[in-house]
C-alpha cells in the first residue's frame, strides 16, 4: 500500500507545502538536495502537504547513510511533540532496481529511521509527510547521517 500511495505521489506531485515559500520540494523534480555527507533541514509541515528529499551520490563508491525524521514542538519546546510525521525512501539497489521502503512508524513524538545504501552514481529520494489530519502546524526535522 505504501508503494502504491508513492507511485501516486509521484506521479501525480499535487501537494501543497505549508513552509514559508510555496513548492519547497513538492515533487520528486524540485526535492531538496540532502548532502550524502551528513546534514539535517528543519521544515514546517501540514497534514497535506508532502516534502521530498534527494541524496545524489557522486563519491565514488557506494554510501550508506542513515535517515531519522524527528518531530520538533517549535511554541512549547519542552512538552512532547504531539504531531506524527512519516517518511518513505526509494532507493536503488546494488543492480539499479528502485526499491521502496517504509520505516516502521514509531507514533507520535518517535523517531522513525532506516539506513540504506545508496550505490555510486544513484540518487535515492525521501517522502516526508503528515500521518493524518492532525498532523499540521508543527515542524519536523530530517536528519542524515553518513556511515562511509
């Protein structure tokens, strides 16, 4: 199910971003660039909106990278976040087949993650979006992390 909302997602590239500039990487075309050597980015995010990430891998040799996405409380910083984000990573595989996958979803106010291998030469992309309606008015934050 979750390869088939991505497919759609992809092809349809529809939604709307709640961050300060309309269009902050609602697509696969104008995902956000991750660095492959380890960055993070801390975005606004509603419930229908979708953020798209890319990690283009150019070093030389295949890369594993570890991906978390947090949920940031931004009024009240030391209260959990009551927000649950999710994400979907499609990724090729050591012989170029595109492989999607789901991290297991932690609930509100955990940390999903998974850790792929990005292939020399490949790009993978991230899908960050709200788990349901009450998903919005709150920030999450991606953060990538390089194992090689």
């Amino acid at each position: 199910m979750f390869s088939v909302l991505f497919a759609v997602t992809l092809t349809l590239s529809i939604s709307q971003s709640a961050f300060a500039a309309r269009d902050y990487g609602d697509s696969i075309q104008t995902a956000i660039d991750l660095d492959i050597n380890g960055n993070n980015h801390q975005v606004d995010l509603d419930n229908e909106d979708i953020d798209f990430y890319k990690i283009v891998n150019n070093t030389g040799g295949d890369k594993r990278v570890r991906l978390e996405l947090k949920n940031v409380k931004r009024d009240f910083p030391d209260e959990t976040p009551i927000i649950n984000f999710d994400m979907l990573i499609i990724c090729p595989d050591k012989y170029g087949d595109r492989q999607v996958y789901a991290p297991t979803d932690r609930g509100i106010a955990g940390l999903d993650y998974y850790t792929i291998t990005v292939p020399n030469g490949e790009t993978a992309y991230v899908e960050v979006y709200g788990h349901d309606v009450h998903s919005y008015g709150e920030s999450y934050q991606i953060d990538l992390k390089s194992y090689n």
